[in-house]
C-alpha cells in the first residue's frame, strides 16, 4: 500500500504542481469568477408575488385589486375553479359530441335526397324552390366549428385530429358558402350534387374520439382540487385576520406578503398539477399531442412528473405558510430569489464537465505518455509489482480530479456567498418521481461532487483501457473524447429512450438519482425515474467499472 501512494503522490505531483495546469487552473478560475458574477440564476416566475404598501391592510387591498396587470385573489381563485370544471368535463357525458351526432342526422336526411340522380327524380328543394333544411343545416355546423375552435385543453371531451378538424372545416365552409353564395336553389342543388364527397367527409364515428380517464386518477386529482380549494380559503381567511388588524406592525405586514405567496402558489399548483396529469394521461392514450387538435404536447415526462411531485407535496402540506419554499435552491423549488447555492451549483455542473476531459487527460499522460517514454518501466525495474503501478496511477488520477474538483467547489461556495443570499432551510428533493424529502443544500452540493467524480473515474478506466489495447496513444486519446462527446450527445437528445439506461456513465449524477433539479441545459441528465431503479443502476455502474478495471489492469500486466 505504501509504494501504491508513493506512485500517487508522485503523479499527482507531476501533473497538479505542474506550471502549465496551474495557469490553466488559474484562467478557468478567473472565468467562473466573472461567470458567476455576470451571470445569475433567474428564479422562478411563478413564485413571485406582486404585493404594493407598507401595511398589512394595503398590501391585502392590492391584493383584492381589479387591477389585471398584476395578481389578484379573483385570477388565481380562477385557476381552482378552471381546474375544477377540467375535471367536471372529464366525469359528464360529452354536449359538443351529442351537438355533432344532432347536425350528422340532420346532414343525412339532406343527404337521402342526392342519393337519388337527379335523372330520375328532382330533389324536394327544387321542387319546393327551397333550402332552407340545407342552409339551416349548414348554420348549425358552423356554430359548431366555431364554438370548438375558442375551447381551451380539457373544456370539451369530443376530441379531433387537426386532420379531422381540418375536414369538419372544410365540410362546414363549403355548405355554409353554398347557400349564401346568392346562385338560384337549382344552381346550389345542381353544385351540390357534383360535390357529393362532402357527406362522406362528415362522419363523426371517423372524425372525433371520445376520451375517458380513468376513474381512480380522476378520483385523486378531485381530491387534490378539494383540499386545495379548502387550504386557498383558509389562507384567505389567514389573510384577512393580519390584514384587518387594527395596530399594523411591520410583522403583520409580512405575514400576509407570505401568504399572498402561499395562496398563489396553491392556486397555480393545483392548476398545474390537474392539467398536465390529464396531459400525459392523455398523451399515453392518444400519443403526441400535437396530432390533436387544441393541444399542444407536453415536455420531457421525468422533468414534468417530478415538478407535479414537488406541487402535490406543498399542496398537501398543512401549514398555511410556505415559507421554505421561498428560499430553496430556485431550480429545484419555487424560489423567488437566487442563492448561494444557485450559483455553486451551476459553476460545479460546468466545471464537472470539464474534470472528465481532465480525467481523460490524466489517464492519457499516465498510462500512455509514460509508457511511450519508458517511465513505466523505469518503476516497474525497482521490483514494484505491475498491479501496484497501475493502481498507484489509477490513484493519482482520482487525487488529481478530486483536488481539483474539491478548489472549484470551495471557491465557488465562497465566490458566491459574497454576491448571494446563503439558505438556512433544506431543499426540497424528489426520489424517483414518488418520495419529496427535504435535504441539506450543502449536502446536496456534496452529492453532486462525488456524482462528478463517479464520472471521471468511469471515463478514466475507458481511457486506460483504450492506451493498453493500442500504442497509438494519441489516436486512442482522441478516440476517447470523441466517445465521450457522442456520450454527451445521447444524453442531451436521445435520454426518453429505454436503451439509455443500459450505460451507466451517462447518469451517474447522485442529485439526478435523488431527484435534485439538475439543470435543463447540464449535460447530466438522466432517465433513471421513468426507466429504472436508482440502486439497480448504481450496481450495474459499479460492476461495469470493477470488471473493466479488473480486465484493464491484466491487459496492462501482459504488454
């Protein structure tokens, strides 16, 4: 063991103490500095609450103004009743799909008469000089198309295809136009017949689906919608109690800005939690949303299910104050400012990109250059035995990434907390999309150091590997970065597939497993929630590395 970290302190000497890393150490340095400086995490909009006054009693006013450029007790309160009748529309039968079986009937008896040629019999509106059953047909299927059109998401059950709807249109725009083109009935009669096609475009059966969620999921997004409505109304009342005080203090002021806060975030995450619920059931059963007409798809289902976690979690909680939720990590919660934690964060999330390169580097100058320039053998003649050499090295690369990871860290906790608030409460967590926990921020800061170096060290031993099965030692290293910038690309476009989850080093970030907010933009990402099992993967992690290490360390013994 002794001559194993000689070898890595050696090594880690060589190459930390070495003049032209610590120059670029120092220019990588000065540019997080002027990063984390010029750049801030912008929080999250929907935590902000707009309160005007000094007093309690101003501010609640304000808030109860009619004022629509800023939130108003009225427009939030909104947002439960909207989630409400989403879900009404869910449960009753559909009065738009009985509206188009009412028009269909009325098209068909129209359409008995064009059945016949014209040949043998002239049609009743001819005879009859007449067309009025066709033009009021024709009214009635355009106030249908038009009410359809001004629905939002969810306000109606009958549900087209754009395609579909695009031909419901055409049906209603060329009958609509027919009869008030000003021609005589035999002119529009005769137009008609030629244009026949336009009764068998419109068939309900083929153009509009009726869709059912399922009865358990609707009986639970009730209850959401139920005690939020309850926990919105005691927050009001909450409110009212402060506001009305008859001796207003700054302190009473205060608690009714905090549950201005609490009350919007209720309102906007009930809302939220019913309609993309409803979103992804609704993509499972239809598929994407952009086929259908009114909707628009919804994003990356890991992101959206563990906000929908973390709302369900704060509209659960009893308290009517929703104070550590004010001040968390604003990526991960609803913050409304920029922390600390924030900003060592992001720098950490960049700076672990650029550790990998640097554990690639450290395996490259190691286990290639050295050999190439016989330093290697130079030890290896000193009696020290092959398995120790290579885990001596091995070693000074972990010493070298981990030192260098562990300065950015320090420095850019340090750097931070002199531009940015620090946070004394936790932050809120998700594990694997069902269990919200509240954990340490700087703990949280750690768990995403050692995900870091798991990576480092996965893509160190795929280096070594590549430098012992090759003395092209400069064509394997680029070999290796050019793996891992594919590695890199698969993980930020290819990461909703199930085959992601068969590599490891692609989600190896212990704050992504935990369900901390990995940034959208951070090239760590994972899938973990919706294809895997934390534990799962981490052994799977492990073994693939113990083997390749293991199979590594015999190549390195042959050559």
């Amino acid at each position: 063991m002794k001559k194993i970290l000689q070898i890595a302190a050696y090594d880690f000497r060589r190459i930390m103490l070495n003049p032209i890393t610590m120059i670029i150490m120092g220019i990588l340095m000065i540019g997080c500095l002027i990063f984390g400086v010029t750049y801030s995490v912008p929080p999250q909009e929907s935590a902000t609450a707009v309160t005007i006054g000094s007093t309690g009693r101003e501010i609640f006013q304000n808030f109860n103004s009619t004022n629509l450029k800023i939130d108003t007790q009225k427009g939030l309160h909104s947002l439960l009743t909207d989630s409400q009748t989403y879900l009404q529309v869910m449960q009753e039968k559909s009065p738009q799909y009985d509206k188009l079986l009412q028009i269909k009937a009325e098209f068909d008896n129209i359409k008995e008469e064009f059945d016949i040629p014209i040949e043998i019999r002239e049609p009743k509106y001819i005879q009859a000089n007449s067309i009025k059953e066709i033009a009021q047909a024709s009214i009635d299927l355009a106030d249908f198309v038009s009410a359809y059109e001004i629905l939002q998401e969810f306000e109606c059950k009958a549900v087209f295809t754009v395609k579909n709807f695009e031909t419901l249109k055409e049906v209603s725009d060329y009958f609509f136009g027919i009869t008030r083109s000003g021609k005589s009935v035999r002119e529009i009669v005769l137009d008609i017949y030629q244009n026949k096609d336009k009764f068998t475009l419109f068939s309900p059966s083929a153009l509009v689906s009726t869709w059912q969620i399922d009865a358990e999921k609707l009986d639970k997004l009730q209850e959401i919608v139920t005690n939020a409505t309850a926990k919105a109304d005691a927050i009001y009342s909450e409110m009212e109690k402060y506001a009305n005080l008859a001796n207003q203090t700054s302190d009473s002021a205060q608690k009714v800005q905090d549950l201005i806060l609490s009350y919007k975030l209720t309102c906007q995450y009930c809302n939220f939690v019913v309609k993309n619920e409803l979103k992804i059931a609704m993509t499972a059963h239809f598929g994407d949303l952009d086929k259908i007409y009114g909707y628009t798809k919804i994003g990356d289902q890991e992101d959206l299910r563990q906000d929908i976690t973390k709302a369900t979690f704060l509209l659960s909680e009893e308290s009517l104050y929703c104070s550590q939720w004010q001040e968390p990590l604003n990526f991960n919660t609803s913050s409304s400012i920029t922390t600390a934690f924030d900003q060592s964060y992001l720098v950490l999330a960049i700076v672990g990109f650029l550790a990998v390169i640097f554990g690639i580097f450290c395996a490259y100058k190691l286990f290639g250059r050295d050999r190439r320039n016989g330093k290697i053998d130079i030890i290896l003649s000193q009696n020290v035995p092959y398995g120790q050499v290579f885990a001596g090295k091995f070693l000074a690369i972990v010493f070298c990434t981990t030192f260098a990871l562990a300065v950015f860290l320090l420095l850019s906790l340090l750097w931070s907390m002199l531009f940015y608030p620090t946070i004394t409460t936790g932050i809120l967590a998700v594990f694997n999309l069902t269990t919200p926990y509240i954990i340490s921020p700087i703990l949280f800061l750690l768990l995403k150091f050692v995900g870091i170096e798991l990576q480092v060290i996965f893509w160190a031993v795929v280096t070594i590997f590549l430098m012992n099965i090759s003395r092209k030692f400069e064509l394997t290293f680029a070999i290796a970065l050019l793996i891992f910038a594919a590695t890199v690309v698969c993980n930020l476009f290819l990461n909703q597939f199930l085959v992601y989850c068969l590599f490891p080093f692609m989600h190896t970030d212990l704050t992504a497993f935990l369900g901390g907010g990995s940034m959208h933009a951070g090239f760590l990402q994972t899938t973990l929630y919706t294809n895997g099992n934390f534990f799962i993967s981490l052994a799977y992690y492990v073994v693939v590395v113990v083997l390749l290490y293991n199979f590594t360390n015999q190549l390195f013994k042959k050559n």
